[in-house]
C-alpha cells in the first residue's frame, strides 16, 4: 500500500515538473503510446521523478520554515492566498503584519520557485532522457493506465534493490 501511495505521489509530482518542463517554451512533444517506453526509459524516469520530487519536498520545507519565520501558520497563509485568488470568495481582513508577510512570501516564493524549476531542468538535462522525452513520458502516464502500472512495477522493484 505504501509504494502505491509514493507512485500516486510521483505521479502527481509528474504532473507538476511537466508544467515546469513546459514552462520552458518547449515544444509540445507527441504522447509516446506505452509500447513505446522501454524499461530503461521507465528507469530513468523513475529516478528523475524521485529528485523532482525531492526538489519539490525541500521546496516545500523552505516555505513553511519561511512562514514560521515570518510568524505566520501555514494554513492561514494558504486561506489568504486562495482568497486573493478568488474574486467571488469574501475580502478577508488583513493586519498590518499579514500584508508585509505575504508580500515578503510572494517574493520568496517566486525566487524559490525559479530556483526548483532550475534544478529540475537540470535535473533532467543531466538524466539519459531529453527534456521533450521525459515531457513525453510524463504525458503519457497522464492517460495510459497501462504505461502508470509498468512504471509502479518498475518504481517497486527499483526500491527493492
């Protein structure tokens, strides 16, 4: 159960680092039917997909120790942020602080997340797999059942070595 959690994790991840990887005006790549990526393919994807996620969990850690260090709860930054993002939703109140806080977390954020991008691309740049290719791949898991179950086969026996 717990390796099918880390796949839908990873997964999930996936869907995150192909925005990133499209972020960098690439192309869009051809979806690569299933029979298509090999097991070594899978294996390189797999272990790019564990350090974008890797990248993605320190950039969530560098967040929240930024919050505690601005004095301001997780939660309360996230109800702020979904309130400014959605018109309908009601003004919320914000204190002197709060508003300083969170123009110091957008700031933050945006650097931080350049910064993850960066380390992403390189990431795959320094991988066996193109860019286009892991794009590719990490589209194809999106909507082929069967290539998502050959990469948790390969993500489950790469972990148990």
């Amino acid at each position: 159960m717990n390796i099918l959690k880390r796949a839908k994790a990873l997964i999930l991840s996936l869907i995150i680092c192909s925005t990133a990887v499209a972020a960098q005006n690439m192309p869009m790549p051809q979806i690569a039917p299933a029979d298509s990526v090999s097991d070594s393919e899978l294996e390189q994807f797999v272990i790019i997909a564990q350090e974008l996620q890797g990248i993605r969990m320190e950039l969530d850690s560098m967040v929240v120790a930024k919050l505690e260090e601005e004095g301001m709860s997780t939660a309360r930054f996230q109800e702020i942020m979904q309130s400014k993002q959605n018109p309908q939703a009601d003004e919320l109140t914000l204190t002197t602080k709060e508003e300083e806080t969170v123009a110091n977390m957008q700031t933050f954020l945006q650097q931080a997340s350049m910064k993850a991008q960066q380390q992403q691309m390189e990431s795959i740049q320094n991988s066996e797999l193109t860019a286009q290719r892991f794009q590719s791949i990490a589209q194809a898991m999106q909507s082929d059942r069967e290539l998502a179950m050959r990469m948790q086969t390969v993500a489950k026996e790469m972990e148990s070595n």
